[in-house]
C-alpha cells in the first residue's frame, strides 16, 4: 500500500489511464487543466494521478485554447474517428474504475482506526509539524498546569475533616500527580469566599444559604466555623490558594474584623499547605458598591487589606509573614471593564511585590443571556479561542503596565474557568457530557499555546461542570464526570515535569482546510523537544443519532527528523503509541475512557482502572504518520515513547 493507501490493482488501472490519457491529449480531444481542477475537487487519491501525468499531456501556457469542436476534429481524422471514439470511451471506464478501486484502497486504510469507534472513510489532512517549537518570551508552563478550583462553601464536602478525609477527591487528584509529576494546586475561592464571614462560635463547619436572583441561583449567606479549616489538613502533598473576604472587608469594619479573625484561625491548618492568598474574587462584578468606588479606591482597599493579614500572620503565625511564603494572586478580574487592569497596575498595586502571580477568570457564556450548546461553543475551535480574546487583552495590558523586560517574565494564571457562567443554567447535555471533555483538552492546550501557565476548572456540588462529584446525593451519586477525562487528556499531553528547564511548549498547528471543529497540537519537550501531536475532532457525533456510521477523519503528519534520544521519528517503521480519548458519542456521560482507562467510582474509587488491553500504535511510512480520528473523539500521538522497527 502507498502513501495515499492505493493498492497494486488501482495503481495498475492509474497507468493504463496515463496511456489512454496522453493518446486523447496528443489530439486535444480532451483539457487536462479543466479535468485537473475538476479532480481535485471530487477526491484528494485522484488529484495524485493528474498530477503524475507527463509534463507534455498538459497544454503549454501559452498556447491559445482551441475552439474546435470534437466532431470537427474527427470529421478531419476520419481514420483514426473509431479508434478514438473507442479509446474514448475505454478511457472513460478506466477513470471511472480507477477512481473506485483508489477510493477502496484509501477506506482500507483507515480501518485500523475504524475498529477503535470510527466509521466512514474521510478526506486525508496534511499537517505538517515544525521540528522545533519558536521561540517566545512567557512564564513557563508549571507541572501542575491542570489544577482545580473549589468553590469556597463546599471545602468541606471535597476534602472532608481530619477525622473523615475524603478519599475519592484525594484519588482523583493523585491521578493528576501520577501523570504530571506534581499534586494540582487547589484554589478554594469564589462567591462564596466574598461572602463568608467567621464564627468562632459555631460548630458547623458551614452554614449556607441561597437566593434566585433573575433565574440565578447565587450565595445567600455564608458563616464559616473554626472546623471549617481542618478540611486543609486531608489531602497530603496539596497546595491551596485561599481566598479572603475583600467586599465585606473593604465595607464595613465587622467585615474586615471578620476576615482578619478568619486568617488568625486558618493559619495553623495552612502552616504547610498555603500557596498563595487570593483577597477579592472578582471585584469587577461588586455590585453593592458606590458608583465612585474605581480602580484608585480598589487597589487603597486592596493594599490596606494586605497590610493588615500581614500583621494578623506575624501576631498569629509569624513563619507565613516572611517574605518567601506571604503573597498574593491577583487581581482576578472577571473581565476588563470598570476596573481596568492598566490602571490597577498603574496605581502601585504591586508597589510592594507581594502579588506572586497575576490571575484571572473565564467562562465562555452566560446561558441566561445566550443560547448555549455543544456544536456551537463547547466543541467549536473557534469560539475557544474567541472567547480567550478578553483573557488575552488583559494579560496584554498587565504586561505592558509592567517594569519591561521582567526576568522571570510575569506568570499569569487563570485561577477560575469553566463552560458557562452560572453551574445550574446550562442546558442538559452540555456540560456534563462527553463533550465537556473534548472541550477541557482543546481549552486547556489553547490557554498553554498563549502563555497561560496554570489553569483551575472549577467545582461545587451540583455543578453540571464539575469534573467529580466528591459525595453520594439523593439524586447524583459520588462519581467522576466524563470533563475529567479531559483533564486527564490534557495533562497527559503535557507530560512529567517537574522544573522550569524541563517545560513544555505547545504549538498549535495548521490543519490545511481545516473547519472551526478541528484543533491539532505540538508538544515540545523542554521547550524545544517534539515529544507528542494532539488531535480534536470536535465535529458532533451523538450515541443517539441512530447513524449506522460514525464520521472519520484521517490525518497525515509530516515529522521532522527529530529523534526519540536514538531513533529518528520519520524512520520507516518507527512505532508511535496511540491514546485515545473516546466515547460512544458526544452525548455519553458514562463509558468515558482515556487510553483505555476508566476512572469511574465504582471500578477502584476513582483510581485507574483498565477496561481494554488493546494498545495501539501507529507506523510511521516514508517520513509520515497517518492517524484515524472519529468525530467527537481525540488522540495523542506518543512520539517520545516511539520504538524502531
């Protein structure tokens, strides 16, 4: 089988076509520049014999096409008028059966990939991949690129106490840290942490309440006891970005006490685990606030505020009052608007270089203002990456208020994401299906490709996005949820690192004719390594269609010559290990699996467990490595893990 997947039968017929063709050609009875365009466009396998046709079958440049008609130019010929006419028609039931049986060799082909969920053939993607990675001037990937957010409320249920630590969540975390080589980092912020206030009376952990503002579900009220903060002590290995109570602080002074009171409890539980604190979660959307309440009166509240849970830890805990463990992230901003990220830094909110990284949060819609579905926003490229425009505008502005050329460059983190605004008003099917999944790989790789150095997917009980559910409910049982696999995908992609000097790069690479449904990546070992290739096929395919076939694209990766540490990856017969990240359809939300892996409760508590022993490898063929992706489905080629022939 060739490159294009002919067998010798069809190549055999392309040969007896050239002859036919050279013989009508040499009488112009027929155009080959018309029949060549006409070609490409019915099928890419035909376009190659066209192409090979001697140089001398085509018309020169130069030469006036003929307006003679066919019966007048045999009418001239009248010897030769039977055998044309024959040759003619012989020529034509060539192409036809040469067309047919090239058509049967290239489906052959891809049935290899067909036998792992896939379907009809498709048309063959030529991407090429650079054999090293440019060079760009941004803050390191961090190992635990794919790390969590927990909203503030729900700590407890997550992690549980030191007495009942929950050991599903801490499983499912683990998993990250046996791929990525570091536990995730854990932001536990949101509404609800600018909405909590301590009580040093009161023996529940949490006391929560909810009101429906315009069809939203939102924090009513939060109180928080001195056991809420023995949920930091469960998860060995785990750091926590915390976040403190900045709107009722920066209000009224028993909302400053109360916060203050709060870092005073916490701080012995955080002695070990604190990362970072995180004062204010997205004081953009204040709404309570004055009119007059601007970026110059944010960042006076924001530097008073640090400077008194500066003096709280050196009264209370003086270790974390140092100067290498007490910073910041900041500032957090849903989005660019009535506070400006310029004029923030402008107005010495780092005056004193205690913000370590500079965080921001995104979603891609607000379902109550838009109509939300997979297709459309979840599996579209796209609308992925239009929808980071405004993360990037910020990190653009954040970085040109900066001193110039910082070294290390600023490290920019977006410490809350997720699908859609509001947990409760996505449309069934969206978030907590399968195509969450392929969504979280496509997102997470796009944030890598721009300079994002970490990101956080948010959580919560009775988010339609989580990516587990950490407790048994009445009607949702403590499970992982098909996303997960996505951040299993992408971390996997990434690989294990766990220094600087050894960071990833990812580049996205062009997929010639590509539609807003395709996404492909490069992955470079320290920078500059080619160490794996991704592939999205975010076209929808639903378990429910009733399709008897599944859609299926085929893609072709010229390699470089590049090698593994002793073999080239473009050898002949070099092997690439294949992993799929795979379901039934977009629409599943169980059967989810990651190179033939289940993380599913039920099958070892959230730990991995191998539901299909089939591993799969791709052979690498004059330079090139063909890969079958059925639609609504993603792999990763291992080109690191590659072995010779």
């Amino acid at each position: 089988m060739n490159y294009h997947g002919h067998t010798a039968e069809s190549v055999g017929m392309n040969k007896i076509c050239k002859v036919l063709c050279y013989v009508l050609s040499r009488y112009r009875l027929l155009d080959f520049r018309r029949m060549l365009t006409s070609s490409q466009q019915v099928d890419n396998h035909y376009r190659v014999t066209i192409e090979a046709l001697p140089p001398e079958v085509l018309p020169e440049k130069t030469r006036a096409p003929t307006k003679t008609s066919l019966l007048t130019k045999l009418r001239a010929r009248p010897c030769l008028s039977a055998s044309i006419i024959l040759l003619l028609l012989g020529g034509v039931l060539a192409l036809v059966v040469g067309l047919v049986v090239g058509l049967r060799g290239s489906s052959s082909s891809t049935s290899a990939a067909d036998s792992n969920g896939g379907s009809s053939s498709s048309n063959v993607a030529i991407v090429s991949v650079p054999g090293i990675s440019p060079a760009i001037s941004v803050a390191p990937l961090q190992s635990n690129f794919v790390s969590f957010a927990i909203e503030y409320a729900f700590l407890p249920e997550f992690a549980g106490d030191t007495t009942n630590p929950n050991q599903f969540s801490y499983n499912v975390l683990s998993n990250i840290e046996s791929i990525s080589g570091m536990m995730p980092y854990v932001r536990v912020g949101g509404d609800s942490a600018d909405t909590a206030m301590y009580v040093p009376g009161q023996s529940n952990a949490t006391a929560v309440t909810f009101q429906n503002v315009d069809g939203n579900i939102k924090f009513g009220s939060v109180s928080i006891g001195p056991s809420f903060f023995k949920s930091f002590e469960t998860w060995p290995g785990v750091k926590f970005i915390v976040g403190l109570n900045l709107k009722d602080a920066s209000s009224t002074t028993e909302g400053l006490n109360s916060m203050l009171a709060s870092v005073a409890a916490s701080c012995g539980s955080l002695k070990d685990t604190l990362l970072w604190w995180e004062y204010g979660n997205e004081p953009d959307r204040y709404g309570r606030k004055p009119s007059i309440w601007n970026t110059t009166s944010y960042v006076e509240d924001w530097k008073l505020g640090a400077t008194k849970i500066n003096d709280s830890l050196q009264e209370n805990c003086p270790d974390m009052a140092s100067d290498g463990r007490f910073g910041f992230v900041g500032p957090s901003l849903f989005k660019a608007g009535r506070l400006s990220p310029v004029d923030i830094i402008t107005n010495g909110y780092n005056s004193d270089n205690l913000v370590k990284e500079y965080a921001l949060h995104h979603y891609m819609a607000d379902c109550h203002k838009v109509a939300c579905d997979q297709q459309s926003m979840l599996l579209n490229h796209t609308y992925i990456k239009s929808s980071l425009t405004n993360v990037t505008d910020q990190m653009t502005d954040i970085s040109e208020a900066l001193p110039p050329n910082l070294s290390p460059p600023a490290t920019f983190v977006l410490d809350e994401i997720s699908m859609f605004l509001s947990p409760d008003n996505a449309p069934p099917g969206t978030s907590d299906t399968f195509g969450a999944a392929l969504w979280a790989l496509d997102f997470s790789l796009y944030c890598a490709c721009i300079g994002i150095s970490r990101i956080h997917m948010q959580q919560g009980l009775r988010f339609n996005y989580n990516s587990w559910s950490p407790i048994d409910m009445v009607d949702i049982p403590m499970d992982v949820y098909p996303v997960y696999y996505g951040n299993i995908a992408a971390a996997s992609a990434l690989g294990n690192f766990t220094s600087d000097s050894e960071a990833p790069r990812v580049v996205e690479l062009d997929i010639p004719e590509a539609d807003e449904f395709e996404a492909a990546y490069a992955i470079y070992q320290q920078g500059k390594i080619l160490s794996r290739i991704v592939v999205v096929n975010l076209n929808q395919f639903n378990s429910t269609s009733g399709a008897s076939q599944r859609p299926n694209r085929v893609y072709t990766f010229d390699l470089p010559n590049s090698t593994n540490g002793s073999t080239p990856f473009s050898q002949n017969g070099f092997t690439v290990p294949v992993a799929r990240l795979a379901a039934a359809g977009a629409d599943s939300k169980d059967g989810v699996t990651y190179n033939g892996y289940s993380y599913q409760y039920r099958l070892a508590q959230g730990k991995a467990a191998k539901i299909n022993n089939s591993p799969e490898v791709a052979t690498v063929l004059n330079g090139q490595v063909q890969i079958s992706v059925p639609d609504s489905s993603a792999v990763i080629l291992d080109l690191q893990s590659g072995h010779s022939p």
